[in-house]
C-alpha cells in the first residue's frame, strides 16, 4: 500500500506541533520552578543563598537576630548571597529570614526563624607529663653542681710558734715585786736624806784630801 506525500507532509506538520507544544510547556514551566531561597544558620554566622529569582522587579531581603537588624532590608534582583557573622551571645538567639517576592503574586516570598545556639568552648590543651628518668645500677650519678671554684687555704694554725715572735719571758715565783710606779708621800723624805749623805760624803773626802796636802 502506498501513501500519498500529502499524507507525510500532514504527519510531519503533527509532529513538529507536537515537538513545539513540548517545548514551550517545558520553558513555561521553568521560570515557575527555578526561584530557589536556601539559608543556613551556625552559633556564628548566618549564610542567605537566593537564585534564579526574577530579575526586572525589585525583590528585598531583611536578617534580624531577636528583633535586632543584622541585615537591613536589602533589594536585589537574579540572585542575592551573603555570609554574616553573628554577634557574640551566651544563650540561644533567634534569626529571622524575610524575602519578598515582587513577581505576580509574590508565591516565592518566605519568611523563616531558625535558632543560633552557643558556641562551646574549646578545652585548653593538657601539657604532657614528664617521663621520669630511670637510673641505671653501677652508673655513677653525676653531681648536679660540679664545684669550679679554687680550694681555700687551710684556716687551722701551725702547731709550731715562728721564729720571729719574741718569747715571754716567765715570771719567777721568787722575784720580788716590781716597784710601784706611782708617787708616795715619803719619796720627798728619802730624796732629801740621800742629797744629805751625798753632801757629807763630799764634804768627807774634801778634808781629807786637803789634810794630806798640807
């Protein structure tokens, strides 16, 4: 059996509407499908990723932790992406994502809250402990202060007395008293007897002297 051309040409049209119906129902439907808001929320920072949403109309986003801003209201169009650190807290805080949508009806605008919790402290390294030393039987322990000093001289004296030093002379149990050094009331009385005898002695010998002369 043969078909006329006519009939292929008329499938052929069938074909490509087919084709071209396909097609833009799948390009219709893209735009639909491609707005894509993803966020992330860690005890120190705070990630916003938004794509493929409509970028002729003025869509907006807003961050606040517990009512605070930490993004103010920001406009952006294709796509926004921002990585923001949290403020420093000592109890969990609540974040809060708010996108507008200004395309139609705005169906993709969001509005989300995720909690931040604290972040935990890292515990401090430990210092390793000391392997103590093991001392070995028969090694001699080094002295911990070996002594670099010169030896002192022997303080003890010599038992011999030197040659130089002048002997004491002993004192005699039988020698009489040494004379009293200070004045008495009777040296004037014995100087004067001794000038008497003196004088009469000399006078003595003068006339003796004198007799054998004459």
């Amino acid at each position: 059996m043969t078909i006329p051309r006519r009939s292929w040409r008329g499938a052929g049209a069938l074909v490509a509407a087919a084709v071209v119906g396909l097609t833009g129902g799948v390009v219709s439907a893209g735009p639909a499908a491609a707005h894509t808001p993803t966020w992330a929320v860690t005890c120190s920072e705070v990630t916003v990723a938004l794509t493929d949403y409509t970028s002729s109309v003025p869509n907006t986003v807003t961050v606040t932790v517990d009512g605070n801003d930490l993004l103010p209201t920001e406009t952006f169009g294709r796509e926004f992406r921002k990585k923001l650190t949290l403020p420093e807290h000592d109890k969990p805080v609540t974040v809060r994502l708010v996108v507008k949508d200004a395309e139609g009806e705005g169906k993709h605008s969001i509005d989300e809250t995720k909690t931040a919790e604290v972040c935990e402290e890292e515990p401090s390294p430990t210092p390793p402990t000391p392997t103590p030393t093991k001392s070995v039987p028969g090694e001699a322990t080094p002295s911990e202060t070996p002594s670099t000093g010169t030896p002192e001289p022997s303080a003890t004296p010599s038992e011999q007395p030197s040659e130089s030093a002048p002997a004491v002379p002993a004192t005699s149990p039988s020698s009489p008293d040494l004379a009293e050094t200070g004045s008495s009331s009777s040296t004037p009385v014995i100087g004067g007897a001794a000038v008497a005898v003196l004088l009469a002695g000399g006078g003595i010998l003068w006339a003796v002297r004198k007799r054998r002369t004459a």
